[in-house]
C-alpha cells in the first residue's frame, strides 16, 4: 500500500508516539486501528444497506426501507428481546 504524510503540530505528533510506543505499535497501525474503528458516513450507509439486504434474504416479511426506517432502535430492541431470552 502506498504511504503518505500527514501534517499534525508536534504536541499532537507526540502524543501520539507515545500512545503507538504503549501499545507497542507504530504511530500508522494506530491511526490505521482509528480509522477503521470509525467508519465515513458512506460506509455506515453501506453497512445499512447490507445489513438490510441480508435481514430481508431471511424473514418472510421484507419491510420496506420506509418501514424500517419507522421503527425506532430496532436493534437495540432485538438484542434486548435475545438477551432476555439467554438469561
């Protein structure tokens, strides 16, 4: 892959040197862990319409984007809903 340089001030620099040097790690594999820990807007949207591709590939009842988009915290209800019934 190629590389590139990024500019940042020097108390930024340092800092994070010594946060990849505790890790024990490089100041690009930190950033590189960064960044795929925080996804673009465009991925996030990409996620979702993967993630509702596969939802509707396996339950009889596909809903709409509209109609997902109405139900509010559908995940956090269903991981509600099976941690409930693991307990």
């Amino acid at each position: 892959m190629a590389k590139t340089t990024i500019q940042v001030d020097t108390g930024t620099r340092d800092q994070l040197a010594a946060l990849a040097a505790e890790q024990g790690t490089t100041m690009g594999a930190l950033l590189a862990s960064w960044a795929a820990e925080h996804p673009t807007c465009e991925q996030r949207e990409e996620r979702v319409r993967q993630g509702r591709e596969a939802m509707r590939a396996h339950t009889p009842h596909a809903l709409s984007d509209e109609q997902l988009d109405a139900l509010p915290n559908v995940l956090e209800r269903l991981r509600a809903l099976v941690g409930d019934a693991a307990a």
